[in-house]
C-alpha cells in the first residue's frame, strides 16, 4: 500500500515532472518528461517526503530557481482519488513556497493524466496543449514537449487575449487568489 502512488502532481515549467503520491500523502514516485525535469530529479531526493514539502524543496531549490527567473509561470495539475481529497490536495498545494514563480494550480480527474501519459507529457503540459490545440489546430504534441510553460501561456495569450483559460488560478509571491476551477474536459 506504501508504495502505490493514488495521486499525480503534475508540476511544469520548463522542467515537466510527475510526483506520484499515496494515501499517507508521500511522494513514493517521480518522473521526468523532458530532459531538464530529469536533471531536476537527479538533483533532489523527495521521494517519502510528504508532498506539500517536497513541492516546497522543488520550489526553493537553486536547480529550479535558474528555471524560474525571468517571468516564470508553472502549472501545477493535482488529480487522481476523490474528488474531495483531490480539493483537500488542491488547498495545500496552493500553500506551498512558491518564490517569484506564479503558479497556476487546478485539479483535474484522472483521465487527464491517462491521456497526457498516452502522448509523452505530464498532466500540466496536456492541458496546455489540449487548449492551444482548440486555436491552432495544427499544433503538435513534439511541438511544446520541451516549451516552457510561460512561452505556451504566451501564445494562449495571443489566441484568447486573456492568457489562456479561466480555470488556472494564479499563486505565487504576491499572494494567493480565487479557489480552484473546474474545465469541461476534466471536471470530475
């Protein structure tokens, strides 16, 4: 029981990684999707931390900081389990330590992350992905694999004029806003 991941964390900036959680709220996985979630990885031992700390290192780590500067923006997607539970992780996740990055959070059914794993991408990168896909048709998945998550809000911005969706929320240093949305493609 331990060792079985029951919830995604799905945290993208350009560094996409997946923290697998269990039912005791420890991070008993973790994968890369690109090479710089890789190095990431390699650079920090979370695995058994509860995740609320060890999305805290991720964040105060001088491996992402180089990431974050200049505008940073991450996405973070929390999904899988209950509704309840997924919202309980949602509220803490908005908690964390985030530096200057802003950071979108959401939380999404677990069918997301099927379909985000099926195309080679983390939760947060699909759903960015499934948004530009409805402006440009003709995006592709190799396209934005190792985008950064503030160039592909960028051109959500450019397509929408308000930055993509309304279901991120928007968390960072300058405090915390507005709870958490729910998308047609994902609502549970």
């Amino acid at each position: 029981m331990y060792s079985t991941p029951i919830y995604a964390i799905s945290i993208d900036i350009n560094p996409s990684i997946e923290l697998g959680v269990n039912r005791l709220d420890r991070v008993v996985s973790a994968a890369a999707y690109n090479d710089s979630g890789n190095e990431l990885l390699e650079s920090l031992d979370i695995k058994n931390m509860r995740y609320t700390d060890a999305i805290n290192a991720l964040f105060s780590g001088s491996e992402l900081q180089g990431y974050a500067e200049g505008g940073a923006e991450a996405v973070l997607v929390v999904s899988g389990g209950s509704e309840r539970k997924n919202s309980e992780m949602l509220s803490a996740v908005k908690g964390c330590h985030y530096g200057s990055v802003q950071v979108y959070c959401y939380g999404s059914g677990s069918e997301i992350v099927q379909e985000a794993h099926e195309n080679g991408l983390s939760a947060g990168k699909y759903k960015a992905y499934l948004e530009l896909k409805q402006y440009d048709p003709s995006i592709t998945v190799d396209e934005i694999r190792d985008m950064p998550m503030h160039e592909i809000r960028n051109m959500l911005s450019g397509y929408s004029g308000s930055g993509g969706s309304t279901e991120y929320r928007r968390h960072g240093s300058h405090g915390h806003s507005g709870g958490h949305g729910k998308g047609r493609r994902n609502a549970e």
